[in-house]
C-alpha cells in the first residue's frame, strides 16, 4: 500500500475512516431486526435452556456459573462471527461493496472499524442472559475476580476481533466457508467450553479445541469466577493471544488475495 | 498528456460453468481497445449491452484489472497507481444498489467522505453544496430508502463529487430515469464538463450522447468500430437515406428480397403493437420505395416515408441488424 | 372426481417442482453444512451440556429430544421460507392471482421439506448413537420410526400457521428463528415440561412436538403402541389445528394484503 502525504495526517484519516465505519456499522445494526436476534433473542434462548438443565436434579451447584455466561458467551461469538465476519460479505448484498472498494481507504481499515462496531453489540449478549441467570434462577458468579474476569474478557475480545477479521476476506473469497462455519457454530460452543467445560468432552476433541484462541479465553474467564480449579491465567492469556495474532498473519494473506482476485473477477458487484 | 488513455487494453473473463463436471469458460469482453480522451472533454462510449462499457469502466477506476495492455488515468496506471489514483477520481455507477438505503443521504455522504479522506473542514463545506447543486437539500435527512429513483441517482452522482475529482466515470447513469429527471441529469454533467472536469460517460441512448457529448465512440463485441465527434460518426450513414413503413407480417422471402434491392445496406424489422415497422438504409431511398411495391406485392403498407439519417441510424448500422430484429414474422 | 384429479395433479407437479428448486441452489457443500453438521452439532451440544450436568446414563434423554426437534426444522422453515422466498423474488402476487388451491399448493411444498427433515432427524440421531454409544436394544423402533414421521408432518402445521406471517411481514423468517428455538425450552426437549411455569406448561401441550416427544421417549424405552396412542392422537389432533388456523389465517390474511397491496417485499 503506498501512503501518500504526511505520514501524520494519513494515519489521521486512515483512524477517521476506521472510525466513521464504526460508527455506521453501530447505527445500521440499531435499526436491522436481525442484529437484535443474534445479540438478545438467541443467547436469552441458550441461556434459559442452559440454565434449566444446568440447574436439574443431579447436577452440582458449580455448574450454574455455565448458564450464567454460558449465553453471553454464544451471544458474543455469533455476533462475531456472523455480524462481524460477514463484514464484506454484507457490503455485497447491500450492493456498496464496489462503492467502498474503490475509494482510497484500504478494505482492512474499514473492516477494523465495522468489526469493532459488531463486537460492541456482541458484548450487550452478557446482560440479558446475566438478568435471566440472577432473576429466573438466583445464579450468581461465586467468587469474582474482577481485574482477571476483566482481561479475561479482554483477551477472548481480542481473540474474536482477529477471527473476524480472519473471516471477513474468507468468507468474501470462498462463500462455502461462511455455510461451513455457520454450519459448525454450535460445535465452536462445544469446542471453545462456552456452556461447559472442555475437560468433559473426549480427549481427541479437547486436542481440537486448543487449537482454538477462544478456548482458552473463556477458560481463564470461568476460572476468574470461582475459587477452585487451576488458575494459570498469564499461560491462558498468552496462548490465546499468541493464537490470535497467527491468524491475523493468516489474515494479511487473505486480504492480499482478495484484493487481487476481485480486481480479476469483477465479481464485487455480484450477489 | 491525456487525461483518459488505454493502449492495447484487453479483458478477458474466466469462469466455471456446471455443477458435476466443472468446464472453464472463457468470455473476451475487451479485445485491444485504444483510446485517449483529453482533459476537460466529455466523452461518450456508446454500446449495446454486453460490448465492453462497464469493463472499461470498471478498469480505469481501478475495480478491474486488465489481462493485458495498459489503463492510464491523469498519467497514473490504474493497475499499480490504484491509491493515488482513487483520490483523484470518481465514479457512478448508479441504479437502486450502492447506497445504504436504511440510513439519510446526509449520513451516506459523511460517510463516503470519510473514506475519500477528505478533512472534515472540506466536507462540512462541500456536502451542504453539493446537496444544494443537485436538488437534494431539504431532503438529505431522509432515508434513502425513500427516495425517488432519480433521487437516488442524484445521490450517487454527490458521492462521486465528493472529493472534487479531476476526472469522473459515468456508467449509463440515466438509465432507468424518467425523462424529465433524466434530462436534469444531462443538464448537471454537462455543467460539469463546462467547468473543466473530464468526464467517461456510458451509455446507449444515441440521443443521449449526440445531446452533450463532445466525441463518442462505439463500441461492439469489445472493440471499438468508430470515434469521432457525433457529426463524424453519422458521415458513416451520410450517404444514406432511411426508408420506412409499417406493415402487418413481413414473412422470409420478402425480407429476402428486400435485402436484394440495390443499394440497400441493411433491413430491420421490429414489433410496434399490433404491426411491424420496417427500417431499410440504403444509397438511394427514391429507387428503393418505387421497387416496395413490386416486392411486397399483396401486403398493405402503411405510413411510408422516407428521411435523413440521424446518429441512431447511423449507431445501427455499426453495430449491425439485430437477429431478433430481422426475424421475419408469420 | 375429476376435481380431486386435478388437485392432485397440481399436488404432483409442484411437488416436483418443489424437489427440483430446493436442490438447484444447494450445493454440496450447502448440504453438509446445514443438513448433516449444523443438526449433528446441535444434538451434540445438548447431549454434553445435559451429560455435563446429570450424568451420562441421561445422554439418551437428550440425544432424542434434540433430535426430534430437528424435525421442525423442516417444518417450520420449510413452509415459512416457501412463503418468504416467494415473497422476496416477487412471484407471491403472481402465485396468488393463479386458481391453484392454496392448501394444495403449499402443503405440497412442506411435503418435500417434511420428507428432507425426516432424513436429517434420522442421520443426526445415527450419528451421535454411535458417537455415545447409546443402547436402542430395548428401543421399538417401528414405533419411534412412527413417532418421527408423526412429529414432522405436525410442525408442519405449525409452519403453515407462521408461514401465513410471510404475507404480511418482511422478515417472517426472524420469526420462524424465534419459535424454531422457542420449542427448545417449551417442549420438553431438554427438560421435563413439569419444570416449567404453569402458563407455559399450557402452552406446551397446545404445541405440536411436546406430545410426540413423550411419545418418541417411551418408544426408545420399549413401549408399544397401544401405551402411546393417547399421546400421538393429542399430537396429530393439535397439529391438525395449527395447520387449519394456518390455511384459515392464510387466507384471511391473503385477502387483506391484496387489498392493501403488501405483496411485494418492498
């Protein structure tokens, strides 16, 4: 990419233009009923169901704190992965994809600003099903760790934003990805211990799942809800983040790719 | 230097077909296209659908790439130059897409501007103008959703005219207009040709391009077939006259012997309600209507005349009859 | 007679059509996604959630019930994205302005996704058999067969009455998202009906899925027609009614948009 300019009032158009994407992608997803199912109606649903079996006769008290986050935690990734790895993708239903493409701000700038509206609405999941778990069950979180749960979030934060990211050009360059992983997003719940731990399920898939930056996020979340159980946070924290910044590297390929092949195809005006 | 030129430029469109058993089609839209347009001109392309005209387009604005030869754009390459370039330029492609039709014009502009990196102090400025120059202030607040289609249209001529480009790219930007709102639109981009911008049209209304263009070419199955300013292109058809007249059913073997007569270079026939109506170009109109009743004998015409040729005939005979066209009918 | 003829011969050919419209946009790929990996994965999810909190020994509990919920699926999306779909590309009007009878004509459509959805019940409940490992020796599988088919032809009518919604609202498919995962909790699918509020066990039992899952749950468990009967005449007899209230409310509705003119999507 050849900047041209001041390097210093680029990079303050380049911030403008993440910023204003931002900001429209949080105004659009104000006013599209489909943002409200993703962030509110399904993770209420997972939630209350969750909550109903976690709290049958024969299961512990501990494993409520699963139904507290549990539907936040699908809430967020559904959001992230459906409003915010479909962040091309939705330009070219909405028929603006050659519209942005062509202008002087580079597609990732844009897409940076876009992910980040939709991780924001993502993070409303945790409240409603929270209020579902505190007043419809009495579930709390037992033994908080503020600063732990914070950075926790953080880092799982981190990890969706560069999954979307990731997924952004996958999907504008092969749409079966997108079935794929909308296909498999309740094994992504399975695998990254959104509504149960990881250690339940059999080994071959717990050696699947930590290849998977959420998964250890979400486990130093849980861990900074209770008291017992391992608490290696700063090996969690970095595993995730070391994760997350490979598929990033994965994601300067993709970027590069789709430029190239859309400029070949012409195929951004296509549906 | 022009400030539009392309050498040699070729496209060639590479696709799958089938399901099963996956065969590689390829389809040439451009086949070594040169041209070059000069600052400050407003240039038509003229073409049928399919000839190549938005895949021009689509190349100087950076949005395509071409298999070989070269776009140049105020001397920038539109292949490697794309980022300096897009500053400089701007593009309407129009139709109902390419807006977000949930959210006000306003927004959509502040929007676009912010991509085009234009200081907020500019845009502040430039969009209340801009609004005001196309007949949109009063209503930017608005969803777009709501607008008319000659609104939107206008809408996204604003958008191109955001950053001010020195040269502007309109792909048949009235196309699906009414005719009193396609003409308001001549009127703007003629107004902007008058003050100093280049400006790439597209089109295929004939009219269209003889009303405000500077030169035109034509285009046909990606090449171009002639360039020239309007009244040049029609000496193509200058010795020409135009025989016309409607008639119920022209079946093969009249069509045949119309084509037969001499001097006559192409027939066309096409539906009008209940009759079709027959347009023969020929050297010698006199000559031709003296033979009609010999060939169509027994067959009732009506509203024969003969006239001039205008720069859609002249269109027509570039590009050719079209077989739909010359059909013959029962 | 010769009435009957016709409607069955409209029946047949948009049956047909039907089939050969469904499988035209769906690709390989598309298949595996959203018929084998989203409906397996779901079962799954259950399975270890209910595994997680109540022991293994209950894996078939959860197994069953998710899997029967599939079956809806096929039901409710089947006709509302029909009804949707026609609506989006613009032929409702003209589907509308035709003679066909109406009922006909869109039960024959739910039929192929009723059929599709039977399938993927059956393939996503092999699957996570084997995956677990569960025991169906003691299971009458005649009768659970019975069971599933049951259950898929009344979400159906369910389908038609939510399908009736597309007349009139864009985005009838948010709605048919809504009550496709609202049978999760109301149902009994996870958890028994008695656990829940006393309206909505109500509710419960005015739905289609509740009665044949109970049913389904005691086929797996060896019981033999006769013990389910009562169950499955209640399951047949409240899906009759949701698709009577759908064809009725279908054409009330059909009547009111002509008049107002809210065919059209935009």
């Amino acid at each position: 990419m050849n900047l041209l300019g001041p390097q210093r009032l680029v990079v303050r158009s380049l911030v403008r233009a993440a910023f204003s994407a931002f900001v429209l992608s949080v105004r659009l997803r104000v006013i599209s009923p489909w943002s409200y199912l993703n962030w509110l109606v399904f993770p209420l649903l997972f939630a209350i169901v969750g909550l109903y079996v976690l709290s049958l006769p024969g299961a512990g008290s501990s494993h409520l704190v699963y139904g507290v986050l549990g539907g936040g935690l699908i809430g967020y990734w559904s959001v992230a992965y459906i409003d915010a790895g479909n962040g091309i993708q939705d330009e070219r239903w909405n028929g603006t994809l050659e519209q942005i493409f062509a202008t002087p701000t580079p597609l990732w700038v844009i897409l940076l600003g876009k992910v980040c509206g939709g991780l924001l609405f993502g993070l409303f999941a945790f409240v409603p099903t929270a209020a579902a778990a505190f007043f419809g069950f009495h579930a709390v979180l037992p033994a908080l760790d503020p600063w732990r749960f914070v950075i926790s979030l953080g880092v799982l934060t981190l990890s969706f934003f560069c999954i979307a990211i990731t997924m952004a050009p996958l999907f504008a360059l092969w749409r079966w990805a997108f079935s794929m992983i909308n296909g498999f997003e309740l094994g992504v719940y399975i695998l990254c211990g959104f509504m149960f731990p990881v250690a339940v399920l059999a080994p071959w898939a717990q050696g699947v799942a930590g290849f998977l930056a959420p998964t250890w996020a979400v486990k130093a979340l849980y861990a900074a809800t209770v008291a017992q159980g391992p608490h290696d946070f700063a090996a969690w924290w970095a595993v995730t983040s070391g994760l997350s910044l490979a598929y990033l590297a994965g994601a300067y390929f993709l970027y590069a790719l789709v430029e190239r092949e859309a400029r070949v195809s012409g195929e951004l005006a296509l549906v | 230097m022009p400030a539009i030129e392309a050498r040699r430029l070729r496209k060639t469109y590479r696709t799958t077909r089938g399901v099963f058993r996956r065969e590689r089609v390829e389809q040439v839209a451009l086949r070594g296209v040169d041209l070059a347009i000069e600052r400050g001109e407003l240039f038509g392309l003229l073409g049928p659908n399919g000839a190549g005209k938005t895949t021009m387009v689509k190349i100087f604005t950076t949005l395509l790439l071409p298999t070989s030869g070269a776009a140049v754009v105020l001397g920038l390459d539109a292949v490697r130059d794309q980022w300096a370039l897009r500053r400089r330029i701007g593009f309407v492609f129009g139709g109902e897409r390419g807006l977000y039709w949930r959210l006000s014009g306003l927004d959509n502009l502040r929007y676009f501007a912010d991509l085009y990196r234009i200081p907020p102090e500019v845009s502040r400025r430039r969009i209340p103008e801009l609004l005001e120059r196309l007949g949109l202030a009063g209503r930017e607040r608005d969803r777009v959703e709501l607008y008319s289609r000659g609104m939107k249209q206008r809408l996204h001529l604003a958008r191109g005219l955001l950053n001010d480009p020195e040269v502007l790219f309109l792909d048949e930007p009235t196309i699906g207009l009414d005719p009193v709102g396609a003409r308001e639109l001549r009127v703007i981009v003629r107004e902007l040709a008058d003050a100093g911008k280049t400006i790439f049209l597209t089109t295929h209304y004939m009219f269209e391009a003889d009303a405000i263009c500077d030169r035109i070419a034509v285009i046909k199955g990606g090449e171009i077939v002639a360039e020239g300013t309007p009244s040049s292109i029609k000496t193509v058809v200058q010795d020409q006259g135009v025989v016309e007249f409607e008639v119920v059913g022209m079946p093969a073997d009249r069509l045949a012997g119309l084509r037969t007569l001499p001097g006559v270079t192409s027939v066309a026939v096409a539906d009008h309600e209940l009759a079709q109506v027959v347009t023969i170009h020929c050297a010698r109109p006199a000559d031709v209507m003296t033979q009609l009743g010999l060939v169509l004998d027994g067959m009732t015409m009506e509203k024969v005349s003969s006239r001039e040729p205008t720069l859609e005939d002249a269109y027509v005979q570039l590009i050719g009859d079209s077989p739909a066209n010359s059909e013959a009918s029962p | 007679m010769k009435h009957l003829g016709l409607e069955a011969g409209v029946f047949a050919r948009s049956l047909y059509l039907q089939y050969v419209a469904l499988f035209q946009w769906a690709t390989v790929r598309g298949y595996i996604a959203y018929k084998v990996l989203l409906p397996v994965t779901q079962i799954l999810f259950f399975v270890e959630l209910g595994v997680y909190a109540t022991g293994r020994q209950n894996a078939l509990y959860f197994a069953l019930g998710n899997a029967l919920q599939l079956t809806a699926n096929a039901g409710i999306f089947g006709v509302i994205a029909t009804v949707a779909n026609e609506r989006q590309y613009g032929t409702l009007p003209i589907l509308l302005a035709s003679p066909a009878n109406r009922l006909v004509t869109f039960m024959s459509r739910a039929v192929v996704n009723v059929i599709d959805g039977i399938a993927t019940v059956v393939i996503g409940l092999a699957i996570v058999v084997v995956l677990f490992g569960l025991d169906l020796r003691q299971a009458n599988l005649p009768l659970l067969g019975l069971c599933v088919v049951i259950i898929s032809v009344t979400t159906a009518g369910l389908g038609l009455m939510f399908g009736s919604i597309g007349l009139v609202m864009r985005d009838a498919i948010i709605v048919a998202n809504i009550v496709y995962y609202l049978l999760l909790i109301i149902c009994g699918i996870n958890f028994p009906v008695s656990r829940l509020p006393g309206a909505l066990q109500v509710l419960a039992y005015s739905l289609p899925l509740t009665r044949g899952v109970q049913a389904a749950r005691d086929a797996a468990a060896g019981a033999t027609l006769g013990h389910v009967s009562g169950l499955l005449a209640g399951e047949l007899l409240v899906g009759a009614a949701w698709a009577l209230g759908g064809y009725f409310l279908f054409r009330g509705l059909e009547n009111w948009s002509r008049r107002g003119g809210l065919q059209e999507a935009y």
